[in-house]
C-alpha cells in the first residue's frame, strides 16, 4: 500500500509542476529555435565573405596577368618604338634574378 501510496505522491507533485515543465519547455524550443536561426545566419554571411573573397581573388589574378603583359620587353620596345625614344638593347639585358623580375643592362 505504501508503494502505491508513493506513486500518487510523485504523481500528484508531477502534475503540479507541469505548468511549469511546459513553460521551461516551451523556453527551451525557442531558444533552440532562435540559435538555430541565428547560426544559420551566420553561416549565410560567412558564404557571402568567402564568395566575394573568391572573386577579389580571381580579379587579383587578372589583373597580375595584365601586369605582367605590361611589363613584358617586347611592350616596351613597342611603346619605346611609337614614343621616338631610346631603342632598348635587349641583348645585352641581364636578369638578376627570376624571382624578382629584376633586369639590368650590360
């Protein structure tokens, strides 16, 4: 008789704090709701960055591209040609170094 006497306690005691687990639950569900959403968010913007990242990039390589067309001999000999300026000798230019691109002349 004590052991049924026992489960109505606890199941009495339950049924008065059920108010307050279904508040605590419905708190839990939207904070859940709410970090759900928030690092959703938060992943949006960090594909944004890295899209826009990806592009600079890829314009940074064009451009370096257009640069080292610019830089080429042969442009300023061409350059050099149309401007009436001094004729560049290039056999007599000697690389420094490759991984500078520093040149001097002989």
């Amino acid at each position: 008789m004590s052991y049924k006497k026992n489960s109505l306690s606890v199941w009495e005691n339950m049924k008065k704090f059920s108010h307050l687990f279904l508040v605590l639950t419905i708190i839990f569900w939207m904070a859940g709701l709410f970090l759900t959403n928030y690092s959703s968010a938060q992943n949006l913007k960090r594909s944004e960055v890295t899209a826009k990242i990806r592009l600079t990039e890829d314009e940074l390589r064009l451009l370096n591209a257009e640069l080292s067309t610019l830089q080429s001999i042969e442009r300023v000999e061409q350059e050099s040609q149309r401007l009436n300026l001094v004729k560049v000798d290039s056999a007599n230019i000697k690389y420094l170094s490759a991984a500078t691109e520093k040149v001097a002349l002989k």
